[in-house]
C-alpha cells in the first residue's frame, strides 16, 4: 500500500498550480499528510543599473527584501485563494533555480511525492529550456504527479491523420 506523508506541491502561483495544489490538498485529506508549497523565485532581484553601471549594497539588499516580501506575500495570497480549513500548509519561498530548489527541498524533507502543473513550451523554447516540470519529472527520485492544463486536448485521429497523410 502507498503511504503519503509529506506532499510537495512547487508553484509559480498560476492558474495551472492551482489545479495542481487542488489535486494535492485531495492527497492530503486522504493519506492525512503534510503540504508544502514551494515557490522558488530567482536568487538576484532585476536592478536598474545607475549611471555608473552599477548599484549600492544597500540599494541591492534592499532590492533582495522587497523581492522577498513580494514573493511571500504572493505564495500567502496564492494558498488563501485555495485552501481547505481541513488541511495544513506550510509555505516556503526558496531562492534560486526552480528545478535545482525543488529537487533540493525535496530530497532534504523526506517528501513522497511531487504535485505540479505542466507548462507547454513548444518549438525552439522547448529544445533550449525544456520545462522546470519536464525536468523534476527526469530527475525526480520521488513519484512525480503532473497536472495538465484542463483545457489540454490532444486528438489522436487528428495525429494519426497527420501520419497517415
């Protein structure tokens, strides 16, 4: 038998991570395990640069704590707008690369599974980027559950019709 106890849910608080989160609070309420949602914002916030090329230290640290309260404020926002009052949540806001954090925080808290929404990168983004969930799911030691866009459609005929032709 499957026994969840920790849940991760990495988001970028979109409409696509609220279906995943969705998914996840239901895991939650089933196994009565734990929830964290990861949101893993970039490491250096974007500056002006001043007439000289560059900024303060002061200015930049600022600039980090502004970034940070922004983001934590946003992942609160995001989790009011879909919680459910018989699940907890911890909230995390963790710096640097998505992909790198998430299999990081993962790893580090014991965690049996990732819930995440897909993102549909096509054509020449893909090949150079690939997708942060693409790659969780290829590197992920722990079971990956992707959530597609519910408006998603893929029509086989029209595929094999394609083929065919």
């Amino acid at each position: 038998m499957i026994n969840l106890n920790n849940i991760l849910v990495p988001t970028d608080c979109s409409e696509l991570s609220k279906e995943a989160t969705k998914y996840a609070i239901k895991f939650a309420k089933q196994f009565q395990a734990k929830l964290t949602l990861l949101l893993v914002t970039p490491t250096e916030p974007l500056a002006v640069l001043n007439d000289y090329g560059y900024f303060s230290p002061e200015l930049h640290q600022k600039l980090v704590l502004e970034s940070t309260k922004r983001a934590e404020a946003e992942l609160s926002e995001f989790w009011d707008s879909v919680t459910d009052p018989e699940v907890q949540c911890k909230l995390i806001n963790a710096k640097g690369d998505p992909f790198t954090e998430i299999i990081r925080y993962a790893k580090e808290n014991e965690t049996d599974i990732i819930i995440m929404g897909t993102h549909g990168h096509t054509g020449i983004k893909h090949i150079l980027m690939g997708s942060v969930a693409e790659k969780v799911v290829r590197y992920s030691p722990q079971p990956v559950l992707t959530v597609k866009d519910k408006d998603y459609q893929f029509d086989v005929d029209d595929k094999i019709e394609e083929v065919d032709a």
